[in-house]
C-alpha cells in the first residue's frame, strides 16, 4: 500500500493506492482535508490513516520548497519533516516532492482524454519537458529526459524577472514597479491575483472604462479575480477582456522561455487551476503566438507539442506514481 498526498495551502487531498501485478495503481481511499483547519499536518494524517493499516511507502507533493527533505509551507505554518514521517509512519520510504515536481511526474500519466493540445503544428519528438502552472502562484519544473526515462526537476522559476514583450507591456511593469518596487516577477501577473493587477493596469491606462460588476478591492466577499477571468473568457466585458488576452499573451511568453531554458524538445505542459477555467482564451491563438514569438528560435518553439492539462489531481498523480521505478523491499 502507498500512501500519496498533495499538501496545499487551502486543501490537502491524501489517497492510498494498491500497485498491481500489472504496474496499474488502485485507490483504496481518497479524502479531502481543509488545511487551515490543521494546525499541523501530522493531525491530519492520524486523522486519515486511524484504523487503517500503515502504509509500506508515502509521497507527498508539498506547495513549498523541499531543501534536504524538510519543507516549510508557503501558505501553512506546517513544517513537514521525512525524517520525523519515516518514524511516524514506520517505513524508510518516505518522499518530500515540491507540488511542480508531483504535478510534472503525474503529466506522464494523463490519458489522451485529459488534456488538450494547443499547439495545431505540434510534432512528435523526444527529449526533456517544461511543465508551467498558474495557480495561487506560478509553478515552473522541468521533465529531464535520459536512459532511464524522465526525472523531475523543481524549479522557483515562477519568481524570476517579468521581461515585457511591447508597449503595453511595458506599461505593465511600469505599473506593477509602484506596486512591487523591490521586483516584479512573472507570478505577480502569472496568477490569481495577476488578474486583478493587470485589470487595474488597463484601467489606469485608459484601455476601457472601469466594468460595473468588476467588486472593489475592499470588497472580500467576492473574488475580484473569478469575476474578471469569467467575464473576460465571455467576452461580456471589453476591459475584462482585454486583461484576460494580455494575461494569457504573458503566459505565452512565459511557457516559451521556459521551453528555451530546458530545450524542451519533449513538449511542454500546463497544469494549475487556471488554465482550464480560460481554455477558450488559450485555444484563441493568442498564447501560441506568444509562445512562439522568440526570434531565431520562432521555428523550434513552434513545432513543440504544448498540452493543456485538464485533471486537477495531476500532482496526487504524480505522487502516486512516484514509487513505480522504486524498490520498496
């Protein structure tokens, strides 16, 4: 039995998985837990595994770096120990994994109905993977492909440097400087929150007049950032709209830089929550286009398979799947 989790800031989902003899995993049991309602995850795991059997090996996709298998949460007061987990739950296999580490692993295991490709020019070929996701934040891994099949890598790429690509772009990061003077990174545009910073951008730039429905800041009983991306994806709102394609254009670049760094020949994929919620802005042409738009190298990028992943349990996927090349005896 293997024990898989995705630990996050608002839910943990914990699963236990049966292997097969034909390499093929069945889950046992699946829960979801709020995360702020734990003041620790251990509690959580007791809560979890009470009356069941201890597994033989655990897993877990964290939202935080993993530094010499400790990891203190982003967004949690938790601290998540292998060592201490090893003991806990009395076996040596025990894994800390970032989430984009987790997420890139489980993008191996979509099946053909659980993503789409972006990318109509796309071509089979081998070699490493980038993996991108736009969530709470911005993830960024890379898949590195050898002789032994693929190996994920975790990444802080989200909080590199934002590079604008035009004018308006230019403007953004003007922008965001007064927000952020210290330095504006992708994932300040790259997520939730990016939706809201780019909208008030444009308004301030007089893109468009302000939408009626759009709440004020001060107003936290609304997702300010749910309401743009919806009316902008619609199409029902002409500066909701316009924050949405810039967004998505941003995205483009960015999931093309990325592939430049690791020389994704392999493709590349998207996970995160957000990229399926605007799916059609992200079919309209405007992320490829952006994608694509890196001079000497437009050709290479565009013939890159680039994946939309549509499973949100794609990081417990890789969780679960971690093991499979593992000897646990």
């Amino acid at each position: 039995m293997i024990l898989a989790g995705d630990i996050g800031g608002t839910k943990t989902v914990l699963a236990l998985v049966e292997p097969a003899a034909d390499g093929q995993l069945s889950v046992v049991d699946e829960q979801i837990f709020a995360s702020q309602d734990f003041a620790t995850f251990d509690e959580i795991l007791q809560l979890f595994l009470d009356g069941k059997a201890k597994p033989q090996a655990a897993c877990f996709g964290i939202a935080g770096p993993v530094i010499e298998q400790r990891c203190q949460t982003t967004n949690l007061p938790w601290l998540l120990d292998g060592d201490e987990l090893k003991r806990l739950l009395e076996t040596p296999h025990v894994r800390l994994l970032n989430d984009l580490e987790a997420m890139a692993l489980g993008m191996l295991h979509l099946q053909a109905g659980e993503w789409i490709e972006l990318n109509p020019h796309a071509r089979q070929q081998t070699g490493h993977c980038a993996v991108i996701a736009a969530g709470t934040g911005l993830g960024e891994a890379i898949l590195a492909q050898d002789n032994h099949g693929f190996r994920a890598m975790a990444t802080e790429g989200g909080h590199c440097s934002f590079a604008p690509m035009n004018q308006l772009q230019d403007g953004l990061l003007a922008y965001l400087r007064q927000l952020f003077p210290a330095h504006v990174s992708y994932e300040r545009i790259l997520s939730g929150i990016g939706f809201s910073h780019v909208y008030d951008y444009l308004l301030a730039a007089n893109f468009a007049p302000a939408c009626p429905i759009v709440p004020d800041h001060r107003d936290t009983g609304i997702d300010r950032n749910a309401v743009i991306s919806r009316l902008g994806v619609d199409a029902e709102d002409p500066l909701c709209a316009a924050t949405v394609r810039l967004w998505a254009e941003i995205y483009g670049a960015e999931a093309g830089n990325l592939a430049l760094k690791c020389f994704a020949s392999g493709g590349v994929f998207i996970g995160g929550g957000i990229g399926p919620k605007i799916r059609p802005v992200l079919e309209s042409g405007v992320f490829m286009q952006a994608f694509v738009k890196k001079g000497r190298f437009e050709n290479f990028l565009g013939s890159l398979s680039v994946k939309l992943a549509l499973n949100p349990k794609t990081p417990l996927m890789g969780a679960m799947h971690y093991f499979d090349h593992q000897t646990l005896s």
